[in-house]
C-alpha cells in the first residue's frame, strides 16, 4: 500500500510493528520494611524507551480491525508515544497474576519446528493448556487456536489464484502474521462471558458450571536472542476499568481498499472485539529482553474475577537498545481460556 493510496490516512499506523519504526528480609508478613522493597524494586531494573502506538482521539468513530493472510489493518488512527518500558528479566519472580496480570515462565517446549503446521497441530495445543493449568491452579483449560508472528519479512502474502479470487478463504488460525504494533487487549469485556460460556459447553456439555474463567494468551518466541521487535506488556494495576474502546475484528479473504468500503455499515454487533485504548501516562510497562525458545509468556486478556488485576494491554515494540546484536522476532501466541468449576 502506497502513501498515495486512500486508505494511509487510517491505515498508517495500523501496520506491522516493524514497518513503524531482592533482598527480602526475614518478616513474612507485610510490615513496611518489605513493602519498600517491593516497590523500589521495579526502579533498579535496566529500561528502554520506544515508541507505543496508542488510539488517537480525533480518528473515526467507527474503530475496526481487517486481517487477512499476511496483513492486519484498522480504521483507527493511531499515534506513537515515546514510554519507558522497563525490562523484567533481573526480578521475573517479582511478577504475580493478581497484581501485574502476567507473568515469565519455565515452559519448555516438545516442539522441533514451529513452522511445521502439523507439528505444531499435533503437539502444541495440549502441552500450552498443561503450561497454563499449572501456572494459574485452575480446574481445566481449552485453548483457542495459535498464530505465528514476526517481525520480518512474510512470504507469499498473495492469497490469490491470479484471477482476483481467493484460493480459499481466510482462517485466522495456524498462519503467519506480522507483529501487533498496537496498543490492545484482543479481548473487548462485554463479550467474554457469552465467548467463555460458549467454550465451556463445548468443552464440558455435561459439566457443573464454571465460577471463574481466565482468557489468556501463551506467548512464547522461538527466534534467537535478543529480539528486535519483542512484546511489551502493560502492569494490569495501571490500567483503569473505564478504559478501552472496541475494535472490531473482521477476518477478510480481501482487506478494503477505500475508507468507504472499510467504514460502510456491517454487523459489528455480533462480531468478536479487541479493546484499544488512548494514550495514559499512567501506564506502567514491562518486557522480557533476551526470551529463549523454553519460556512463555503469560498474561492475561480477560478475568472475569475484577477484584485482580483482570486485563493486560501489550503491543509489539521496536527495541533498538540492543542494537546491530538483535534478531528478527519469530513468536507463536496461543490463546487460552482457563475454567475453575
């Protein structure tokens, strides 16, 4: 898509990320002493600054993400915002789930080649769902399919016989992408109770019901270290309630070429939703610099327990604080939702 082209005015920043460019003393119980030490912690670490791109105020009402194989576009206009974002890897056991939302696991992996499609089918699902029952205490898991992402370059994104048609329609699942350069949560809150129910019943047709459901992406990169585009992740205690907008997600054999044809009346209510959300200082972010293939990441998308922190905003990030020494980032993401009955 060229600069001239109608839609670059919406789509611009909608892009792959990378075409923008303890000491504890003795107490056990929570006595101040230990208290400043958790919270001075998370100021000696290393830090990088780099641009997050966040949703603009000014852009269309109308906020909608079209994917298709190879390329991910919005129709909300987005800004970069340079933010600190400090690197875990020195205090990873720091991090809780009922505080941050996220948290750096041991996971090591049965998986050779995470571009064999049916490897990774045979194989990955089960083991990610084992990871995230572990990790969480929680009464089973299903998962919810897996992508590859990267930050270089994607082959064969032409999805066309030649004719113009497609050679099959599009399935956002076990393909290739690039790299999310935004602010988002894949999860928009007012839907995930129908979406979880939904799985449970698939799942347990004739089980007793479930009190609590966590939806969550598993995401692990498998490229060496370090990684020139990694994933930023936003501390859950940072983020308002009140926050977040939906985005619309359309998964699309063709993306729209017109805003006219990407902001036309569709039926967006019954369609799955991100949440995206407009810049706040207040956001306090965190990455794992240096990830090997046998760690994941964890956190959360969606708690339907609000009394913790429940939802984790993330983005891809260009990090140039490694310089000539960093590798392209090949990840896979694998979504889950974990039931506790």
């Amino acid at each position: 898509m060229s600069i001239s082209d109608p839609l670059t005015s919406i789509f611009l920043i909608g892009i792959p990320c990378h075409l923008n460019r303890l000491n504890q003393s003795n107490c056990t119980s929570p006595c101040p002493s230990n208290m400043a030490i958790q919270e001075n912690i998370e100021e000696t670490v290393r830090t990088t600054t780099a641009n997050l791109n966040y949703l603009l105020p000014n852009g269309p009402k109308i906020n909608r993400r079209f994917v298709s194989a190879g390329v991910e576009v919005n129709t909300g206009k987005y800004g970069p915002y340079p933010t600190v974002i400090r690197d875990g890897r020195e205090i990873r056991h720091h991090f809780t789930f009922d505080k941050h939302g996220f948290q750096l696991l041991d996971a090591p992996t049965a998986v050779n080649d995470f571009h064999d499609k049916d490897e990774v089918e045979a194989k990955y699902q089960a083991e990610v769902c084992e990871h995230v029952k572990k990790a969480y205490g929680a009464d089973f898991v299903v998962s919810r399919g897996w992508m590859l992402r990267t930050s270089g370059e994607i082959p064969d994104k032409n999805s066309t016989n030649g004719d113009g048609k497609p050679k099959e329609s599009y399935r956002h699942y076990g393909g290739l992408q690039p790299a999310a350069g935004e602010v988002h949560v894949d999860t928009e809150p007012n839907r995930q109770l129908i979406y979880a129910q939904r799985a449970y019943d698939a799942a347990r047709p004739n089980g007793p019901g479930f009190k609590r459901f966590i939806i969550s992406s598993f995401w692990r990169t498998f490229s060496p270290p370090p990684q020139n585009c990694p994933l930023a992740v936003c501390d859950a205690q940072s983020v308002r309630d009140d926050e977040g907008v939906p985005n619309i997600l359309w998964v699309v054999d063709k993306i729209p070429e017109t805003n006219e044809e990407a902001l036309k009346p569709m039926d967006d209510d019954n369609q799955l939703a991100a949440a995206i959300f407009l810049h706040n200082p207040e956001h306090r972010w965190w990455y794992f610099s240096r990830m090997v293939k046998d760690e994941a990441l964890l956190f959360k998308f969606h708690d339907s327990d609000r009394t913790v922190g429940w939802r984790v905003p993330h983005s891809a990030f260009w990090d140039d604080s490694f310089g000539e020494e960093a590798n392209v980032r090949s990840s896979i993401e694998c979504r889950t939702i974990a039931f506790w009955e």
